[in-house]
C-alpha cells in the first residue's frame, strides 16, 4: 500500500520541479529507484528505518548508482538518510544505551543506524562515498 501508486499518481513523477529533492523511503525491501528518480532529473537520497541488512543493501546501491553513473547523473545521488519515527531524545537515549528490542526480532531503528554506520566504517569511513 505505501510503495507504489495503488490510485494511478505515477505520472504525477514528471510535473515535480527538478529542485526537489527526493527522500526515497523504503523499509521493508532496498527497491532501485533512486536510479529512477536520478533518470527523472531529481536529487536522491535512499531512507531505511529499523533493518539494518536492508540499511546496508540500500548505502551498497547508491554507492553503486554513483561510481557506475555519468558524470552527469553521479551528483543526482545523495546518499542515505537515517530515517526514525521516534522524538530524537528517545532515538538518541536508545542509541547510546545499546537498547536492545526482542520484540522486533533486533530491528530497530537505533540498530538499523548502528549497522548502517559499521558499514560505511568498513567502506573507509567517508559517508560521502
């Protein structure tokens, strides 16, 4: 219901003005369209919540998207945005406190930050690519 255009919006896509920029938020599945909406002239940055594989997959795609990209296209992607549907106090006390969450199986958003995080360490610590 919320990933796709279920009341026919799609071809709304082309009426946006090219200054706006794109928070492409998917949570559930790392879907490619930040490389759509870069085709379609916009800025792009993915936006993962509380899986942090899925987290990964999606800093690893735009990654991608932009060292493959044209000239042209390589500023088009921005990179990846820690999406968190909580006040920033109680994100932050959960991030510094390690707070561990068995209800949702380990994915939460403060672990979905930590694991992004780990993995742009291991890429050399340049969050900019």
């Amino acid at each position: 219901m919320w990933e796709a255009s279920y009341n026919n919006t799609y071809p709304a896509v082309d009426l946006i003005p090219k200054d706006v920029f794109i928070c492409d938020w998917h949570y559930e599945r790392a879907d490619k369209t930040p490389a759509y909406f870069a085709l379609k002239g916009f800025r792009v940055a993915t936006c993962p919540w509380r899986n942090p594989s899925i987290a990964v997959t999606q800093l690893k795609d735009m990654q991608k998207f932009k060292t493959e990209s044209t000239k042209e296209m390589k500023p088009r992607f921005q990179g990846v945005i820690q999406t968190v549907w909580s006040g920033a106090p109680q994100f932050l006390r959960a991030f510094y406190e390690d707070k561990k969450d068995t209800t949702a199986g380990g994915n939460t958003q403060q672990g979905c930050f930590r694991g992004l995080y780990k993995e742009i360490g291991k890429m050399g610590g340049d969050a900019r690519y």
